[in-house]
C-alpha cells in the first residue's frame, strides 16, 4: 500500500499548508468562525456537502444500511439530496442570513438568545452543542480508524491518533478560512472518488444498472422476511439524516458565513448534486456488499456477529486496485476530516462564543476569543478521541444519538423562529428542552437498535411543543421583532407564511 501513504503524505502536508495560510488570514473571531462571511455559492455549497457525509456514512450508514435494507437504502440517498440539501438551502438559508445579521450573532445559541430575549437560553444551548456533538465526532473518528485498519494495516490506536493530530493542525491553526478551501480541495476528491469506486466495483457485474438485478436476489438469499427492518424503520432513517440537518449547528452555520444572498440559489443546486452522488454511490457500495459476500464471509466478530462497520472497508480493501483504493481512501478522509471540522468549529464555539464571560483582556485590550477558541478545539478533539477508543457502540448508533439530540433541541425553535413572530421564549426554553429529554429517555426505552426512530420523534414533538406553549405565554417585545425581521417582508417567496398558519 505504498502508494497509498505516499497520497496520504502529500494529502495531510497540502492540507497544514492551508492551515498556515488560513491562520495569516485570520485576525478576528468573525474570521476564524465565519470567514468574515465572504464565501460565494461553489465553496458555500461544497462545504454544506462535505459536512454533511463522512466516515459515518461511507463505512457505518453504507455497511448497515446497505447490508439491512439492501436497495431501499437509496431512499435514505434521495431524502438526503433533495431534503437534507437542496430544500434545506431554499428554506432556510436565507432568511438564516439575514436574520443572523440583524442580530449580529455568530452561533446557534447566541441566535436563539438574542430572536427570543432569553438570557439564559444561551448557556444552556450551548451545553447541549458541546457535549452531544461529541459522540457525532467520535462516530466519525471511529469509522476512519476501521477503515485505516484494514486498508495499512495499521493498529487502530494508531489510526485514531494520526487523523486526530492532522485534523487538529489545520482547524486550530486556520479556522473557517481554513475549513473552507479543505473542504472545497476535499469535495472534488469526493466527488470524483465516488463516481469511480461504484463504476469500477461494479463492472465486474455488469456495471452500475447490471449488478443491480443481482443485488436483489442476493439480498433475498441472505435476508430473509422475518428480518428485514420495517417501513418505519427505513422511513425514520430517511427522516433522521434529511430533515434532521435542519437543526444542526455546525450545518446552519454555513448558511451564516455566505457572502450575500444572490448565491444561496446557486448553492441549493450545486449542494443538492454533490449530496446525490455520494448519497447514491456509498449506499449502493454498502447494498453491492450481497453480491460479494455471502453469510459466511461477510465480517463476523468471535462471536458470530456480524459486523456492519467492517462491510464496506473489508469489500473495498478487497475488490479493488491498488491505485484506486488510495482514492477511495482519500475520499473517505476528505469526508471525515471535513466534517469533524464543522463540529469541532461548533462545539468550540459553544464555549469560546457562547460561554466564555469576558472575551477582551482588561490589560493589554486584546480579544482573547480566537486563542480561547484554538485551545477549546484542541480539547474537543482530544475528548473524541477517548470516546472513539474505547468503541462505544457501533457508529450508526453514536450518530443517531448526536443527531436525535442537538436537532431535537434546536430544530423547532430555530425554523419557527425564522419564519413566526408568535414563538415565545417560553416555547423556545420548552422545545429545546423536550428534544433533549425525549431522544435520551426514548434512546433508553427503545433500545440504541431504534435509535432513528427515537432521533426522529425527537425531532417532530418539540415543533408542537413550541406551537402549544407559545399559543399560551407571551411574545417577544415589538422591538425585538422588528430588528430580528428587518428587510423580511410578509408574504414574499421566503417567507414562509403558509408554513406558520399550519403551525398556529
């Protein structure tokens, strides 16, 4: 696998390059967590698309989902590019722009503090974001140390710990600056690794519609009726990954950082292709796994056991060419490294922004923040680490925890908050509340198996728990409504008044 560390050296040398260049062009807290809100639609849409697909899809989602479902896990790949991306973008991205302006906020928590008036909002918010992100960023570490397992060789340990320096070096150094241009570099590597890996995987078989016939009736063979999940189960896992995006920070924030919103309609189109296309080829990679193995040579622990986040990495360590498997490998570090930015960033920020009390220093004058922030990422990293390690349950799993909680807690008063004046403060505190409280007890109750389910129920009753509790408490000030809406008119194409008179 020569070849293979050779890409990987000049990958992980380009990549601190660019961390050094980011950190030259970072002198402010905007810049290093907005990039001074200055990015235009092709570098907005790629970076959404890199943060959303990672490891956690290519070796978890891909090797379960596909391996369970078979050819209805490409549901879950068209929900997540015309929901998940596209419609996210057009629903929300604009108005999250203007409205972050108006009340000059950065975060998620100073943005809920500040539209609802809520004081106290913003800790709590930001305590949500920075402990429950981090098993997202263990899923994701955890599905890079599999695949650097099997493809080098090389002690899982060992894996964990070199992906955790080079990702360290160009976020802290860079920050969004930094994010933004790997992320670009990163997605063109995903996207043309993606397209090639299903092309040359399947053409053994008949290409990417031959092998398709095949898969059916392998599936069928190694999964019999009684097995198979449910529509429900299939239909929570759609709703999880593609609506559930609507209320994660570290997925608004790019909407925060576009440089006008001329670009958000170009950034829909552009996001919503590169999301269908690493959608499409990691779950039907992950739904070809039946054509190749059979039931007994599909990965199996000691103990029988199957084991989905072995699927993807032990067929494509197999079946493919030296050469290539260096790209995939590249893709699949691209995705992850990008992604685990994004939380790393956000998380960070929930502290350094949300939760440090004083950001200049009364001596010398200076804004401690990006210091601050710099540390903070480097021990939210540290701590995903630990987590990832010691392997706590499998990587869907961690990820349906993450998910169901911080957009359980954040997606309702976020969206209604957007688009209503009738949202309180008390429906705000209530919402989040109740997306917290539900996923953990209903991740318990349920079982970690059903945690899509938990995640999106998570997601749908604090919409009407905010409806309901705002119905009865008071509004916001007049004041604060009319700086949060400036230059928003009623009635115009975004905004979304439909959507609220269903809602009240």
């Amino acid at each position: 696998m020569n070849i293979g560390i050779v890409f990987l050296a000049v990958f992980l040398v380009l990549m601190t390059g660019i961390g050094i260049w980011g950190m030259r062009k970072t002198k402010t807290l905007g810049d290093f967590f907005l990039g001074g809100r200055s990015l235009g639609p092709w570098v907005s849409a790629v970076a959404y698309g890199t943060s959303y697909f990672s490891a956690v899809i290519f070796i978890g989602f891909a090797g379960t989902q596909g391996w369970q479902f078979g050819l209805k896990s490409l549901w879950i790949a068209l929900g997540n590019a015309a929901i998940g991306a596209g419609a996210a973008w057009l629903v929300l991205a604009r108005r999250t722009r203007r409205m972050t302006q108006n009340l000059d906020t950065m975060t998620m928590p100073e943005f809920l503090q500040e539209r609802y008036g809520a004081k106290h909002l913003k800790p709590v918010a930001a305590s949500v974001i920075f402990f429950f992100l981090l098993p997202y960023s263990a899923s994701v570490f955890k599905g890079l140390g599999h695949l650097f397992e099997k493809v080098f060789g090389i002690p899982y340990d060992i894996a964990l710990l070199v992906m955790i320096a080079f990702t360290g070096v160009y976020l802290i150094l860079g920050g969004y600056f930094a994010i933004a241009i790997t992320d670009f570099i990163q997605g063109i590597i995903m996207f043309a690794g993606a397209a090639v890996m299903v092309l040359v995987l399947t053409a053994p078989e008949g290409g990417v519609f031959g092998i398709a016939g095949k898969i059916s009736e392998s599936y069928n063979l190694h999964i019999p009726p009684a097995q198979r999940p449910p529509a429900l189960t299939v239909f929570s896992l759609v709703f999880m990954t593609s609506f559930g995006t609507w209320g994660l920070p570290q997925m608004t924030q790019k909407f925060y950082a576009v440089k006008n919103e001329a670009v958000i309609p170009r950034a829909a189109i552009i996001t919503t292709i590169f999301a269908l296309m690493i959608g499409f080829s990691a779950y039907y990679t992950g739904a070809a796994a039946h054509v190749f193995f059979d039931l007994e040579s599909v990965p199996r622990n000691a103990a029988g056991v199957i084991q989905y986040d072995l699927i993807v990495p032990a067929l494509l360590t197999g079946r493919l060419p030296e050469l290539l498997l260096a790209l995939i490998l590249l893709l699949v570090l691209s995705a992850s490294m990008s992604t685990l930015s994004s939380l790393v960033l956000v998380s960070s920020s929930s502290i350094a922004i949300d939760l440090y009390p004083s950001r200049i220093d009364t001596k010398t004058g200076k804004d401690r923040s990006v210091a601050m922030m710099r540390f903070l990422s480097a021990v939210f990293i540290v701590i995903s680490y630990f987590i990832s390690r010691f392997q706590i349950g499998i990587i869907v799993y961690l990820m349906s925890l993450s998910w169901g909680v911080v957009s359980g807690a954040f997606a309702a008063p976020y969206i209604l908050g957007l688009y209503s004046k009738r949202v309180t403060k008390a429906g705000a505190y209530a919402g989040l509340l109740s997306g917290v409280g539900i996923m953990i007890a209903l991740f318990f109750i349920l079982g970690s198996s059903r945690s899509p389910l938990a995640a999106s129920i998570s997601i749908v009753v604090p919409f009407v728990v905010v409806s309901a509790v705002s119905a009865f408490t008071r509004p916001p000030e007049k004041e604060l409504l009319d700086k949060a809406f400036e230059g928003i008119r009623p009635g115009s194409p975004d905004s979304g008044q439909t959507i609220i008179r269903s809602t009240f």
